[in-house]
C-alpha cells in the first residue's frame, strides 16, 4: 500500500524442502530449496556456472557440492557453507521476480519472511544477517501468522502449516499470536520420507532406493485413510527395473504423522476461551506442502470428532499461502514501520 | 495506514514491534504478546523497591560468601542452633563431597527434626515451574548465541503443557521474557501455596569438554564450584541484607530438605535415563545440595536442575533440537509423576 516506484514488496516462504517467493509486481515463484557448487573443475566446465540453485541443483546433484540448507525452516547451525547457500536461495529468488539487484536506482526492497513458529530468536537473527544484501528490510513472522494474514482469517481460526520440516500451528484470536497461541512440531514432510525409507528397507530390502527417490513418491501418491488405488512405483533391483506395491508403507509413513498433529491441534483447541472453542474447530486451515496429502483434512476431522466436530479445509493454494500472506503484510506496513526494520 | 483494517492494523503492529525487539536485541513483552498474570506490572513503590533491591544485591551476595566461609566468620552470627548445625556438618564427610553418595547426608540431630511423612497425609496439588532467569538476565549464553534465559522458557513451557494433561496444577514464575528477581520468584512459590517447586536452569562448565547434568536441593555445600554456580545463579537476588539473614538460616533448619531431596533424585534419574540414550557423553553428576536462593526462600520441596550446559558447543546443537527439548521436558514429567506417587504411596499407607 505505501508501494512507490522506489520500494518494492516481497513474501517469501524459505521452505526447508521449497522455497517460494509472492512479489508486488505480480510475480510468484517457487523453487526447491537445495544450492549446489561444481565439486570440482571437470564439473565447472560441464555445468559452466559457479553455483546451481532449485531444481536444477537438485537434476545436476553427482556433480555439486549439493546443500539443502534449512533444516526444520531455519539455517542449519554451525555451517558457513549453509548460510551461504541461503543467501544463494534468497538471491535466485529475487532474480526470479525480474528486481535488477545491482542497478544503482533498483527500488527498496521490503521483504516479510515466514519462520517456524517457535523459533529462537539466534536463529531468527542469523536469517536476518543471511538477507543482508539481498533485502533493505526485513520481517520476520510466523509462517502460519503469514498464512493467516493473507487469507484474512484473523479470528477463531487454526492454522496448521505442514511444510517438510516443521509443522506450525497459530491459534487466531483477534491479536498478534502469542507463544501460548502457537506450537511448533518436528513431525512434518521430512518425517514422512524418513519413516517411508525405514519401511522400504525393511520390507523391500532389495530395493535401490534414495530419499530423493522417496521424496517424489510421497509428493505424487501420498494418503491417509483408504487408498484411492494402489501405489505401485519402479525401483531398480540389482540395476533391473521392478515394480514394488507400496501402498501399505505409504499409507504407514503418511499417517505417522497424525497423531502429533492431532494432539498438538486438541492441546491448543484446549486452550482457546470456552465460548469460542466451536468457531475455531470449524475453522481449520491446513496450509504448506504436506497439507498437500490426499485424505488429511478428512483425518483432521476424524480426530475433533470426539470434541463435537469440527471442520478442516486445505487452502486453495498451499504452496504460495505463506509468501501471499507475507506480500500483504508487507504492502500493509507503512514506510515508517520499514524504516525501523531496516538491514 | 487509512485503508488497513483496525484489526489488521493491530496484528501488523504486533508483528513489527515483534521485529523492533528483535533489531534491538531485546524481548519485551510486546503488543499481544502474554503477560505473566501472576504478577503485574510493579507500581512506583514496588519499582522503588526494586531499585533498593538492586542497590542490595552486590552486598547480600559479600554477605552470603562470608557466612558460607568457616567457622571464624560463621562465630560472628548469634543464632545457636545455625552453629550447631554447622559445626555438626562440618562433621560430616558427605557434605564435603559435590555428589550425594548413597549415604545421604542426613537433617541435622537436634531439631526441627524432618517431618515424617506419615505422620500427616499429604497430597501434591500445585506445582511451580521456575524458568531460570528471563529479562535482562540472558543467563549463560553460549559461543553460537544460545542464551539460558531461551531454553529454560522452552522447556519449562514444554513442561507445563505435559503437566497439563496430569491432575496437578501448574503455575509458572514466568511466562515470557521477563525479569524477575529471585525473591519474586520465591514470594510467588509461597503465596500461591504450591507443593513443588521446580527451577530449570542450563550449566555453564569448565572444561568445556564436561556435559554435566545434576540436579541441587537446598543444603550448604563446601565444594568451590558448587559455590561459584550458586553465587552466579543467584546474582537476581532481590533480598535485602536483613532479609538476607533470616533467608540464609533456612538452609540448615529447613525440614523439608529430605522431600526435595527425593524430589532431586526422581528428576536426576529420569533426566539421566532419557537422556543418556541419544547423549551418551551426558556426566550423570547426581543430586547435590547448595544454597541456591531460589531453593533456600521457598517453603515447599524445591529443586533446582542444570539440564545441560552451554559450555559445550554439542551439548548447544542437542539443546537447539526441539525434540531434545521435549526429551528433557518428558523425563522431567516423569521424574515429578515418580515423586509424587511415592508420596502418595505412603500417604495411602500413613491414613
């Protein structure tokens, strides 16, 4: 709203598996969150780039360096060459949305960026240091806030935000959430991919299989409850292609999930003021990639049963809720709230 | 700002002050952020008192090393019974150890002798969870930026929402990033007649090799480095000399020192078994007395724990994983569960 020629308005939801980016221009992007360098010199010279971000990171991997740098949303500690690849992240996106970044006149950018719930306040600050020349200023909020923000649910609302590292739940109340009104858990996307790789190898230990492997799998056929139909997937065997029937492991690593997710949302049902209890379980928002699950707001559902009911919806475009939200809180900030935020 | 809906507008407010406290480097209790309702903001007298209080604070903690020193100084006080008790522990080689042998060292002869818990039935109602320091006291802060003040927040919340699917009651000394002194802390326990009371804290060790996790209840110790930790921990004082002295009486007629004992061995046993599977390098250092002010003020079994260190850079990367986190909060559940139903045991056998 306070938008001129020389400002420019961004949200960006850094994902742990992807990450996307919502622009004032119009533009939205999402990328896979993994930055690869040539390991060495034979690969520069058939990559031809110094560094490779998204996908084409991830199709070029034997010869990169490869680093998914956040790990449950945040940076991972301690590693200089992740910090480096978020800046990498941050930058390409940027890129995508067409913002010169080295011309002297380039307009102000203002970027609001979702973070897991329960973040520390380090790690919130290393992010910050992370977006020092890509952004003039930054915002960081809670990824399910930013969601809740952009679909306007401000009231008698749960978020739950799946992503592949964390799940966050915000509870809205008509206020900036508290820490009382939001949980973070580690029981997300990436969780699922690990317990379906135990299973593969227990059960199918034949199997060649790779997480990366695992990850396309359980994006394509992913389900809680009653399957729709098998999920039967081409896995080499002493390199010879054989098909493997895994609907029952999927189902399994999906629905491990659950029962967190429905705790925590119970736990903080619990805990909204009586009289509005019956308002916020019928107004469940699943948003991120993993809301993504065939069957999951069904499962949700099952679970407030005992509660008297409630009703879970995914939103209309999980991928993109986080950063759209986060664009509007930063087109809502005025220029003064900016400035205090400055890098 | 005309276009922006009020309730957006509040929101949008609570998320840029969020992100001024951030800039700045502090945590103040922003718009929408919760407030401890236990405790309101402190009017002018009670600032004033405060202000006092801070002026006491370097003295009490002179006072408190001098009459921790031996008997030379320990003559200057006229409490007979505090003389007794001393000259009867300086007797006693297990006080002389950091670690409570199996050989516990025992309340003093001479009276007030420990309540026999069969003697009158007791039930454990209410319990207080102390997130050690908050505000401007960051606590210990280790290399990579993690500060204790961070942790003990997270974990005594983990363990308030898991003590919330039990029968107890939980209160909490804080609930965001506030300061709080020790002696509101302590006032808090009493007034609201809790039963428990249990103080979470993370260690700060040298060498930075050590992964030490212990756990302290009330008692005078002679170990230097059991000193040194209570006279770091208890910088957040808030007593005043007068107060000081009858506060540091308590620690050696103090009945209920064998309840939070037993108390202390729960959680350290629990702690250590949880733990020790995904951090086998943990040093179980056991229960151990010391004259932390949180433990000696309160008038309830009190505990106080050192959950881990932030000396230690692996110990850091352990405390950053929420899972981790929960592990702690978990086992600390388990450790209070474990007390209070052998309390309970023997109430059922006492009536």
């Amino acid at each position: 709203m306070e938008e001129t020629n020389e400002t420019f308005c961004v949200g960006i939801d850094l994902g742990t598996s992807r990450s996307s980016i919502s622009a004032s221009n119009g533009e939205r992007h999402v990328i896979d969150s993994y930055v690869g360098w040539p390991v060495d010199m034979v690969a520069r010279k058939v990559i031809k780039k110094t560094v490779l971000v998204g996908r084409e990171a991830l199709d070029n991997r034997l010869m990169l360096d490869l680093r998914r740098p956040l790990e449950r949303g945040l940076i991972k500690e301690g590693a200089k060459k992740d910090e480096d690849a978020v800046q990498e992240i941050l930058r390409h996106l940027i890129s995508l949305i067409g913002l010169k970044q080295k011309s002297k006149n380039r307009a102000k950018l203002r970027a609001v960026v979702g973070v897991p719930a329960e973040a520390f306040r380090n790690s919130k600050q290393r992010l910050r240091s992370a977006l020092e020349g890509v952004a003039d200023s930054v915002m960081l909020v809670s990824e399910p806030f930013a969601v809740a923000y952009g679909l306007e649910a401000l009231l008698h609302a749960l978020i739950i935000d799946i992503g592949a590292g964390t799940a966050d739940f915000c509870v809205m109340q008509g206020r900036y959430p508290t820490e009382e009104d939001q949980r973070t858990l580690p029981n997300a996307g990436d969780s699922i991919d690990e317990q379906l790789l135990k299973l593969m190898r227990e059960h199918h230990p034949e199997a060649q299989t790779s997480i990366h492997m695992i990850r396309e799998w359980k994006e394509k056929w992913s389900f809680v409850g009653e399957p729709k139909k098998p999920v039967v997937v081409t896995v080499p065997v002493k390199g010879k292609a054989t098909d493997f029937d895994i609907t029952k492991e999927m189902g399994e690593a999906c629905e491990s999930i659950l029962p967190p997710v429905c705790e925590t949302m119970l736990d903080l049902l619990a805990r909204v003021e009586p009289e509005y209890q019956e308002n916020v379980r019928n107004n469940i928002i699943l948003a991120g990639g993993t809301s993504l699950i065939t069957g999951l707001s069904d499962a949700v559902q099952k679970a407030l049963a005992d509660l008297g009911g409630g009703r879970a919806t995914v939103v209309k475009d999980p991928v993109f809720a986080g950063s759209d939200g986060g664009l509007a809180l930063a087109r809502d900030a005025s220029s003064s709230d900016w400035e205090k935020l400055s890098l | 700002m005309a276009d922006v809906a009020p309730n957006k507008l509040r929101l949008l407010k609570g998320a840029v002050q969020d992100n001024v406290d951030l800039v700045r480097g502090i945590r103040t209790p922003g718009l929408g952020r919760r407030k401890l309702l236990e405790s309101p903001p402190p009017d002018p007298v009670q600032r004033k008192r405060i202000r006092r209080l801070w002026l006491w604070s370097p003295l009490s903690l002179v006072v408190i090393a001098y009459l921790l020193l031996p008997s030379p100084v320990v003559s200057l006080r006229q409490t007979a019974p505090i003389k007794t008790f001393e000259a009867e522990i300086k007797q006693t080689p297990a006080t002389a150890e950091v670690k409570v042998p199996e050989t516990e060292p025992q309340a003093p002869a001479s009276e007030p002798h420990a309540l026999d818990r069969g003697v009158i039935p007791l039930a454990i109602k209410k319990i207080v969870i102390d997130a050690g320091h908050g505000g401007k006291q960051p606590g210990a802060i280790s290399e990579s930026g993690v500060s204790e003040k961070e942790i003990t927040l997270d974990i005594a919340l983990r363990l308030r929402r898991l003590l919330g699917k039990t029968p107890f009651e939980v209160i909490m000394t804080r609930q965001g990033d506030q300061t709080i002194s020790l002696d509101k802390r302590v006032a808090f326990a009493n007034t609201n007649k809790a039963d428990l009371f249990v103080s979470i804290h993370v260690n700060w060790t040298e060498p930075r090799e050590i992964r030490p996790l212990e756990t302290y209840f009330v008692g005078p110790s002679d170990d230097p480095v059991t000193i040194k930790l209570a006279s770091m921990e208890n910088q957040e004082s808030g007593y005043s000399l007068s107060e000081y002295r009858r506060v540091l009486e308590k620690i050696y007629i103090d009945t209920r020192r064998d309840e939070s004992r037993s108390l202390a061995k729960n959680i350290q046993a629990e702690l250590y078994h949880s733990l020790k599977t995904i951090n086998p390098e943990l040093d179980d250092r056991g229960v151990k007395m010391a004259p932390f002010l949180v433990l000696v003020g309160t008038e309830m079994p009190a505990i106080l724990v050192e959950v881990s260190t932030l000396s230690n850079e692996e110990e850091v990367q352990l405390l950053t994983n929420p899972d981790y986190r929960e592990k702690i909060a978990l086992a600390l559940v388990r450790g209070i569960r474990s007390y209070a139903s052998n309390h309970n045991g023997v109430d059922r056998k006492g009536s």
